[in-house]
C-alpha cells in the first residue's frame, strides 16, 4: 500500500514537470524490477499496450531507458525489453531545471499581471 501512495505522490509531482503517470509508472517500475519486456510491464502496471508503448517511447525520448529487441524463434513479433540508462542524479538535475524553468515562468507571468493591474 505504501509504495503505491509513494508512487501516486511522485505522480503528482512529475505530472507538474511534464511527465506522465504513465512514465511515472514505468520508470518506478524498471527501477524496482530491473529490465523488463513491454508485456510484463503491461501486466505489472495493468496498463494496456498502447499506453506502454507511448509511455516508453516518451521514456526513450528523454533518454531515461533503454531499449533492445529479441527475436524469440519462430514466435511471431519481437519483444523489446527496457531498462533503466541513468542515475537517480541524471534525471534529479532535469527535474531541477524543468522546476527553474517553471519557476522563471512564474515570475514573468506575476510581473504580467502587476503591470496590468497597474
């Protein structure tokens, strides 16, 4: 129950900074399992393939995961499987600036509105 409410609060979080629940959830999963394939992060997560597939995506995009494909003989499509690619630091110092970021936002958007309300 706890990791589950720790895991909806860093949800909460990374859902300010831009990253979904989605990705929230893959993330916290890779780095409590280690790698996994995209179906048993379907099952893990209850989530369905296509919202694993954005989540990853938007993952690989950011660099946070890695992927890689297996063939397995004579069965159908290859799996891919993802892992976790940095540290706790790496994706730490990006969410510090997606937060400097919002912050310099913020300010500008105050000094907006005290200019026309003056």
């Amino acid at each position: 129950m706890k990791y589950s409410q720790n895991i909806e609060e860093l949800s909460s979080i990374f859902q300010l900074l831009g990253i979904s629940r989605i990705e929230t959830r893959i993330i916290s999963a890779l780095m409590d399992k280690g790698e996994m394939s995209a179906r048993r992060l379907e099952k893990e997560l209850d989530v369905q393939q296509p919202g694993i597939s954005i989540g990853t995506k938007n993952l690989l995009e950011r660099g946070w995961i890695g992927e890689r494909t297996i063939q397995v003989a004579n069965r159908g499509r290859p799996q891919k499987f993802y892992v976790i690619v940095v540290g706790l630091d790496t994706i730490d110092r990006e969410l510090l600036e997606k937060i400097k970021e919002n912050e310099e936002k913020i300010t500008k958007l105050r000094n907006i509105i005290l200019e026309v309300n003056k």
